[in-house]
C-alpha cells in the first residue's frame, strides 16, 4: 500500500535524503519519497513485512519526527501556508530578538573601531573583562532563541546524520567556546599583568561572529520561508474555493449544513452568487455557471435541467436545484487538489543527482573545516585564524540551495499549470515533457469536435437552402443516426419549422425514404439515387469534391427531381491548427492516429499541415502504433481522449488526456487539460522546458555557489591573493544562496503561454450555392466582413455570453465579445443588416451605442 507520513525536523536537503535513506532501509519498504517543501513523504511498503509504526520508528531513529498524515475533505483541510505561517511569525519573533541585541553587541565589539563613542568602564586593558564579559552576555539571548539550530543540529549529529543545522552548530558553538576561553586567557593575562595578552584576546572574542551567523542564518531562513509559502499559492486558492456549507432540501425543509455533511443523492440549492458546494447534476432551475477557477474558460457555461456542475463553481444568475453526485473527497475539485498536491510532492529524475550529492554533503563540510582549520596550525597560523577559517567553511556551505532547487520550481510549475486549466500528475511527467519531439493526436474529439455537423448545402436551381434543409431535417429526424442528429440540429438553429412525415422506411446501405404531403422524398447516398433512376446533373462531381474533403455527402430528392447536397463532417476544433503550427515552431513532429478511413484522414491532414497520418488503425493497434514510434528513437506524447486511448496514453512517454474524455483515458494519462483545448497541450510542453530550464538555473547557482564558496571561505586564496572570508560574511552568502534559488524558482509564476487559445477563430458554416453546371464551395473566412459593436448594459459574464448567443444565432454571423471593454467583434457575410443586428442585441435586453 501507499501511505503518507507527516514529518518534522526537517531543515535542509540533507535532512530530507537521511529520512529517505534510513525508510528505505526498512525491510518491506519498497518506494520512499521525501518532500522538504512541504515536510511529508509518500512511502509504498508491504503491509505483510511492515506497518506505518516501525516506518515511524525508523524516522525517529534518524532523529526526526513523523506521524501518519491525515486526509481531510478540501474544506476542512488545514491550508500549507497555515503551517508556514505560524513558521514565519515564529522566525519574526527571533529575528527581532536577535536584532534587538544585535546591534548593542555589534557597537561593543566594533564600534571603538569605527571612532565611535564607548562606556569609560568598557574601555582600555583594565577594563577588558568588563569589555568581553558584556559581549558574552548580549550573545546568550540570541543563542537561546535560536536554539533550535543546537537541538536539531547535535541531535542529527549525534545520530550520524548531521544536516545543515549541524553545520551553523558547530560553528558557532566553536565561536562561542573560542570567546569563553579568551575571557579566562583575559582574567589570566590581567593576573599576571600580561596585557600583550589582555590586547589580543580582547579583539578576538569571536562572540560578534557567533551572534552573527545566528542572527544572519535566521534572517536568511525568515526570507526563504515567505518565498516558499508562495509555492503552495495555488493549491491554497483552490481551497479558498470550497464553501464551507450547503443550502439542502430534506423532506421539505430547507437547511444550511456544513459541506462535508452533504450526502450523495442530496437536493442542494444554490442561488445567485454562490459556490456550487458539491459535483451534481441539475434537476430543477437554470442559470450559467462561472467554471473559470477549474477549467480556465472564462465565458460562463448555460447549465439546464440534466447537465452536470462542479463544486467550487460560481452560479452567476439563476436558481437551481441539484442532486448531489459526488460529495467529499470524491468531488472533481478535491481530485484537482490531490493531483497538484502529489505532483508537486513527487521527484523529479533530476532532482536525483542534488539528493545524492546532498546525502553526503555535510559531513564532507565537516571534513573539509577541520581539515582547513588543522593545516592553517600547521602552517604556522594563529589558532584565531586557523578557527575563524574553519568556523567560515561551516557556515558558508548551503546544502539548501541544492535540496531547494528542484522541488521549488516543480511546486510552482504544477501550480501554474493548475492555474491554465492543466493538471500535471507527477513531478517525472513534468520533466519528460520537456525531452517530448512527436507528439501524437487521437483525431475524434481531440482535433475535431468529436460530433458532425453541416458542413455545406449545396441546392439545385430554384430550390432555396431553408426548403432543402427543412426536407432534409423532416425526413432525417425519425432516423438515429449521428448525421441524421447533426441536420436536426443546423435546422433547429436556424428556427425552421419542420413537416410531418408518414412512411418513413430505411433502405439498407442506402439512406432512408419518407412521405411529406403526399410526395416521395429520398435522402441517403449516391447509389439511392441511381437505384431509384434520379437524375443527379453533376451533382455527383460536387459530392466526390466534399468526399475529397473528409465530408460525407448525403442526397436528397422530392419526386424524383434533385433537391441538392447536405454535407456532413466531424469539423476541426477552431484551436486545432494554431496548436499543430505551435507544435511545428517548437520542433515537435505531429503525427494523427485515427480508425478513420484514410480519404477522410488525408483530408483532415492537408487542411491541417500535419506531417503524418496513421488511419484505418484499430483501437487495440493504438498502442502498438505508439511503441513503434518510439522504437525509431523518439519521445512521444500522445493527446487522446477515449477509452480505447488508454492503452497508448499509458505507452506513451507522456500521455495527455483531454478533460472532456472518459475518466479511464483520464486515468491512464499523465497530463489532463481540463478545456479540452488542444493548444494547452502545447503549454503544457511550453510549461515543461520552463520548469527544467528554471531547475538546470537553480542547480548551476547552488554548485556554483558551494563550488566557489567553500575553497574560498576554508583560505585557498589566500597565499596567493590574500583573500580571506569573515565567518559573518561566510553566513550571510549562505542565507542569500537559498533565498536566490527560491526567488528564481518564483519567476515561473510569470510564466503565461506563448500560444493562448483563439476564441474567435471562426467556426466552419454551411456553404449554399446555386446548381450551375459547376462546382462552387465556400467556407466561413470568405468574403466576410468584419464589424465592431460597442453595447451598453453588460455587466457580467453571463451578460457577455447572452450577447453573443444572440448575435451567432443570426445567419452567417460570427461574434465574440469583449466584456471589459464593452464591444463586440462580429463578422458577417452579409446576409444580415446592421438593423438585424443590432435588434438582436436589443431584444437581448442590452443597447447598442455604436455599430462600424
């Protein structure tokens, strides 16, 4: 099983790599992952060999706490900046303090030499007992609140784990021993009236220093701290985002009830404004719904009687009931927590290189000092000089700046990918993505819309397109075939009327024939109308054309006269082709996996661009298909969205589920995008090479810093450029190290998409053309124009969203509009007046102000 384990004591990197080290060791122990960020760590073990006790043992015994953590729902889970919070007003309290004394300490010890003005008692060789003494005792309050540096740190020394706590132990507990002594060699030299020896002990106490790195040590932690806790913002707004009760109905009786107490099948009732508590499903009422905080889509979604809603929504306008589906930890807010929670706690591969260095980092430090300290006597140095280098390579070593390096940036990069609507499962995803060059794209409900739709009419002469397509719709409407569906649909939205229909009989591989007043229609493919003798007039040609284009063709006739062509298609998603070119720009070779046939495949690919196609694969073969890629050498993604996806979203190297899939697919992937935007799979590699860019920057600063600090700080220079590093300025590099990583690591949090997606891309609409001998298809872009209307009276999203159902609802009109800035960019194919127009946005219940 897999458990998770709350632990504490933890301070550095190495701290983290020891609990690893020793639970690993455990027998039954099969996987340990250790997170420093947030201070827990996932273990998988064999309940028959082990339980969560003696795992618990085994951390104590490395000289660190742990205690089984415990999951609570979303709303009553105790956010991660609580904890830092009370960490950081708990370091406030010690840094004042130890400021507080601080600065007298700091104007004893070294103001004399700066000419400024000291006590008559401190002053000269007779007074030095007086001078140290004071010094010891301005020292003693900031040693004691920051005493937890000597607890951890001797405590983990003592266990054979020394962590960087150890390392600011040791050094300052040198300095302080180092002082202690030379008071007693002051009260010696005073005795026997030495005061060559009074002098020189008296301006090397070092109890500056210790105070120093303490007060330095902790003001650098005090910083790191508040940076970190802005790693975890993004799972804290996600939290912020569960109510914390629920208006239900129980016999009749409406009652406010803590969230957690809802029950599946419970009557919620929200109204206006309020968070959607709870994942159901609508059963009385309507209203749009704001989804933007989980899917990123910012126009709000009409939800009716039957549709779906999600906990942490916003009902923007109306009143609704709904029975409650997923309640607690089930709900779809929950799951989008517990995802980001357990990407940002894994580890990454390339995080394995600073946990091994960091394993043996301190007591290699440890090594190195009292190596430096022992060859700087023996060179014949001073005993202060020999210490105060030594005391510097303690101090100045940070295995922080390693052990921070990558969990930073991926806490942060999942958080931002939860923030674009992408969640990210583990921190190794993150990474592979970045290493991704093919990626490859399920065709149905991935590039296209996963539902047809009329594509084109075609009408022979005299017949008008609303005559065709009310026929059309009348016959296909008792039919249950999609392409039947999709011409209801188009008639439905034009508000046609549709006629009744007697005699209605389907004709095997055919099409369907039907009466409407007494006349025989016809409506299925070109053999139909051969079999029953119509005469096409080159309106085979036409449909061979819209064949050629991924199209079905569907005839129709009344009385053996022709009345045109109905073309259908599943369309292409209007982001699909901006994401295949961000693809290309990035070096990612783009590779359609489909089951369709392979005319319809190789129409989808020369109006996309895209490099390759694989069709007519069974969904069993998906997989295979993906392996043999890889086999060639390359990293593959695969975008896929149903369950016979699943088998290739698992082989691939990544696999990236679109979020309006099946919960299996969403299961075997790696990736989700929850808008079901294929341009988020391109953020989600953009995101990816960030991350790891961001990690390589952190990693390089951390080497770089330890590879130049510690030979500076342990005299290397010296002999050669007389440079030679202050133990206080050795602790205060060391706090700056730490900080620097995780401000770096905090840039990721500007990172917005290079390739957002394009709401307004106009969406493909029903060509009509007149019969004349020769083919003429047009598609939406063509001969448009373009308008901008400014309207008054929007004031939310679901204003804006009304709007702009209105006005796409008018023939050949394609709308988006701009809330904020109170305008509509329209395009039109003319068709509709300016009167049209505008009347449209008026019966809405909104004014136009201006139309150009």
């Amino acid at each position: 099983m897999k458990q998770k384990f709350d632990v504490t004591g933890m301070t550095c990197s190495a701290c983290s790599a020891h609990v690893e080290k020793a639970v690993s060791k455990v027998d039954g122990v099969r996987a340990v992952t250790v997170n420093l960020l947030s201070n827990n760590m996932a273990v998988e073990y064999d309940e028959a060999a082990v339980d969560a006790q003696k795992i618990i043992h085994a951390v104590e015994d490395a000289g660190y706490g742990a205690s089984v953590h415990s999951a609570k729902p979303v709303q009553q889970a105790q956010k991660p900046v609580d904890h830092v919070q009370e960490e950081i007003s708990n370091m406030k309290f010690r840094l004042i303090v130890s400021f507080l004394f601080m600065v007298p300490l700091m104007y004893v010890s070294m103001g004399h030499m700066m000419g400024l003005p000291l006590p008559h008692w401190l002053h000269g060789n007779a007074n030095a007992v007086a001078f140290a003494f004071t010094q010891f005792l301005l020292a003693l309050p900031i040693l004691y609140v920051n005493r937890k540096y000597y607890k951890v740190g001797f405590k983990t020394l003592f266990k054979g784990s020394p962590n960087m706590d150890s390392l600011i132990a040791i050094g300052s507990t040198a300095a302080m021993a180092y002082g202690i002594i030379a008071i007693y060699m002051i009260g010696y030299g005073l005795g026997h009236g030495d005061s060559e020896m009074v002098s020189r002990y008296s301006m090397d106490l070092y109890f500056e220093s210790a105070a120093m790195i303490l007060a330095l040590i902790t003001l650098g932690k005090y910083l790191e701290t508040r940076s970190k806790g802005k790693t975890s913002e993004a799972i804290t707004k996600l939290m912020d985002l569960a109510p914390k009760t629920a208006l239900v109905e129980r016999d009749g009786v409406e009652l406010e009830i803590p969230v957690e107490e809802v029950a599946v099948g419970d009557l919620v009732i929200v109204k206006p404004g309020q968070s959607i508590p709870v994942d159901g499903e609508i059963a009385e009422g309507s209203s749009a719904v704001d989804e933007s905080a989980l899917t990123g889509e910012s126009i709000p979604v009409e939800k009716h009687p039957g549709d779906r809603v999600i906990a942490a929504t916003i009902n923007k306008s109306g009143w609704f009931k709904f029975r409650a589906t997923k309640v607690g930890g089930d709900t779809t807010l929950a799951q989008i927590i517990a995802l980001v929670e357990d990407a940002a706690n894994s580890k990454a591969p390339i995080a394995k290189l600073a946990d091994k260095v960091s394993g043996i980092f301190v007591p290699v430090v440890i090594g190195i000092a009292v190596l430096a300290a022992a060859v700087w006597l023996i060179a014949g140095y001073s005993a202060e000089f020999a210490l105060s280098t030594g005391i510097a390579v303690l101090v100045i070593s940070c295995p922080c700046a390693l052990g921070l390096a990558t969990p930073v940036a991926i806490m942060v990069g999942t958080g931002k990918g939860a923030e674009n609507g992408i969640l990210i499962k583990s921190a190794e995803a993150l990474e592979t993505a970045h290493t991704i060059n093919t990626v490859v794209l399920d065709k149905t409900g991935t590039i296209t819309e996963g539902k047809p739709r009329v594509t084109d009419l075609v009408t022979a002469p005299g017949v008008e397109e609303d005559t065709l397509l009310a026929a059309a719709a009348s016959i296909e409407k008792p039919s249950e075939h999609p392409l039947a569906e999709a011409i209801v649909e188009e008639a439905s939205a034009r508000g046609l009327s549709l006629h009744g229909v007697t005699g209605f009989s389907a004709v095997a591989g055919q099409g369907i024939e039907a009466r409407i007043d007494g006349k025989r229609f016809l409506a299925g493919n070109l053999k139909m109308m051969q079999e029953n003798s119509v005469q096409t007039n080159g309106f085979e040609q036409q449909g061979e054309a819209l064949s050629e284009q991924g199209k079905t063709p569907l005839y129709f006739a009344a009385e053996g006269r022709m009345l045109g062509l109905v073309a259908v298609a599943d369309t292409v998603k209007p982001t699909s082709r901006a994401a295949i070119d961000a693809f290309k720009s990035m070096g990612v070779d783009v590779v359609m996996l489909t089951g369709d046939n392979r005319r319809t495949a190789e129409a989808i690919r020369r109006q996309l661009g895209i490099d390759r196609v694989i069709a007519e694969v069974l969904p069993q073969d998906k997989e295979r298909e993906v392996s043999a890629i890889q086999q060639t050498g390359r990293k593959v993604a695969m975008v896929g969205d149903g369950i016979n996806d699943a088998p290739a979203l698992t082989r691939a190297d990544v696999g990236i589920a679109i979020g309006a899939g099946t919960d299996v697919a969403i299961e075997s992937a790696d990736v989700v995008l929850m808008k079901s935007d294929l341009l988020d799979a391109v953020t989600a590699i953009e995101l990816s090479r960030a991350v790891i860019r961001n990690i390589k920057q952190n990693l390089f600063w951390a080497f770089f810093y330890n590879t130049i600090g510690i030979p500076l700080a342990a005299g290397v220079f010296f002999p050669l450029f007389g440079l030679k590093l202050n133990p206080m300025f050795g602790a205060a590099a060391m706090s700056l190290s730490s900080v620097c990583v995780v401000s770096n690591a905090l840039r990721l949090k500007l990172f917005q998409p290079r390739h957002r997606a394009v709401a307004d891309t106009p969406a493909p609409v029903p060509a009509v053309s007149e019969q004349t001998g020769e083919t003429k298809l047009e598609s939406k872009g063509e001969n448009r124009m373009e308008k901008k209307m400014m309207i008054e009276g929007m004031s939310c999203g679901h204003c804006s969203a009304r709007v702009e159902k209105a006005l796409n609802a008018l023939e050949g009109v394609s709308a988006k509009v701009d809330l904020e800035a109170k305008c509509a960019a329209i395009s039109t194919e003319g068709k509709v007046s300016d009167e049209q127009l505008k009347a449209a946005v008026a019966d809405a219940g909104y004014e136009v102000v201006s139309l150009s």
